[in-house]
C-alpha cells in the first residue's frame, strides 16, 4: 500500500510539471496593460458602448449631445476621433439622425502617394484608414461593409465637400489642424438640419506650412458663440502608451 501510495504522489507531480501550467498573465513592465490583473481581454467583436476615461473625455461626450457644432481640440491619444465616431454611430443607431458623414484632409505628412498604384479611392485609402479602424471597432466588420454599400456611412476627402448641404446627418470633421481657415469655413457652412459637426484636431500637429492651419483662429473666434461647444483636451487626458504624454512634453 506504501509503495502504491508513493507512486501515485510522484506521478501526479509529474502530470503538474508536463502540463506547465503558466500564470494568465506574465510578470514585465508595469506599464503594459497585458500585465494587469484587471485586464480582460475583449472577445466580442465590436464595442457596445464606449465610456470616457476622464472627466474632459465626459465633457466631450456630453456636449456632443446638447450641441449641434462642437470643436474638440487636444494632443493626440485623447480619443477625440474614436469618441466623436461613437457618439455618430449611436446617434445612428438611435435613429436620431439618418446617415454618418465622415471627412479629413489628404495632408501626406512629409511623405508622397502620388506614385501608389490604384484609383483615387485607393491613394486616399491610407488617410482614412484610421476613420475605417474607429469604425470596425465599434460595429464590426460586417455591419461596417453593409452600412458603407447602403449609404448609412459616408467617408470622403474634404475636397468633396464643397457644395453640398448635410441634413439629417452626424458629420465628423477629422485632423481639422490640416485643414486652411478658408476649408474650414467651406465645411462648417456645410451643417443642415437637424444635424451634427464635430471637429476634432491638435493644433500643434499641423502638416501645413506655418501659420496656413485654421484650427486655432477658428476655435478661437466661434468658442464665444452661444450654441456652439468647445472642448480643449490636455496632456493628462492621453489613454494611449504613457510614454505619448511624457513625449509631448518635451518635443
């Protein structure tokens, strides 16, 4: 019995080692989220409902929702887009407007497309993908193709613009900072009934020759209007990498 009893004590520390059982989640820097015991990776395949991560993210939230032109400016990593195409898709969803209506400036940043193969959807395809990300996180792939091929969800370069009278619509102006004063103005006279405009945009991350971005003067001269919102997002509300807030501080 002794002897029985003995093997079956060394042969389950030998099961215990052979399966390697390893922690949820490893021991590395504080910093990675992947190493917080509060972490839960998401699994669904989009995002039901976004809450803000700071007060001036819930004041942005909330005069989205009372105002029909909000100007939402701040550093990167302040999800000033991704809560502004959340706040479009559940206006969407709510049915408290009948389409969504999304715009940025082709500002190359330094680099050139001019020689990518493809049509203009195609070279125009790398500035808006991150209006495309934004979206599939929050609906999903599928739906996101359905709504594109119906109309429901429009993205377009700021060029297309021009001329056209946006009723029934949540339209949401992206990376503002690259757009002229003259574009801006184009686009603000653009918002129709029973609609809203955000624009979104960080002043200091222009892609513009100096002094040409009119981001700032037209922030500046409409934050007195009475109806129209203005929400200025700061270093401190960066919900990306920690390191972005301590790099904006220096460069």
């Amino acid at each position: 019995m002794g002897k029985r009893h003995t093997r079956f004590e060394s042969s389950d520390h030998k099961s215990d080692k052979a399966h390697n059982i390893e922690p949820l989640y490893s021991t590395g820097s504080p910093w990675d989220p992947l190493n917080q015991p509060s972490f839960e990776r998401r699994d669904q395949s989009y995002v039901r409902k976004v809450k803000p991560q700071n007060a001036n993210q819930a004041a942005l939230l909330e005069t989205m929702a009372k105002h029909s032109l909000v100007i939402a400016v701040g550093p990167a990593g302040t999800g000033k887009t991704y809560l502004a195409i959340s706040a479009a898709v559940e206006a969407l969803e709510a049915g408290r407007v009948d389409r969504i209506v999304l715009s940025r400036p082709a500002i190359e940043a330094g680099e050139t497309i001019g020689f990518l193969p493809g049509d203009m959807h195609e070279k125009m395809a790398p500035f808006l993908r991150p209006l495309y990300d934004a979206l599939n996180d929050r609906l999903g792939s599928k739906r996101l193709k359905q709504m594109l091929a119906d109309g429901a969800i429009e993205i377009a370069p700021i060029g297309y613009m021009r001329g056209r009278t946006l009723n029934n619509a949540f339209v949401v102006i992206d990376e503002a900072q690259n757009c002229t004063y003259n574009q801006i103005k184009m686009l603000l006279t653009r918002l129709g009934w029973h609609s809203t405009m955000v624009l979104t945009g960080d002043p200091d991350q222009s892609d513009l020759l100096q002094g040409m971005s009119g981001l700032s003067e037209i922030t500046r001269r409409l934050e007195p209007v009475p109806g129209i919102g203005v929400v200025r997002l700061t270093d401190h509300d960066i919900v990306r990498h920690p390191l972005v807030a301590s790099m904006l501080g220096v460069l």
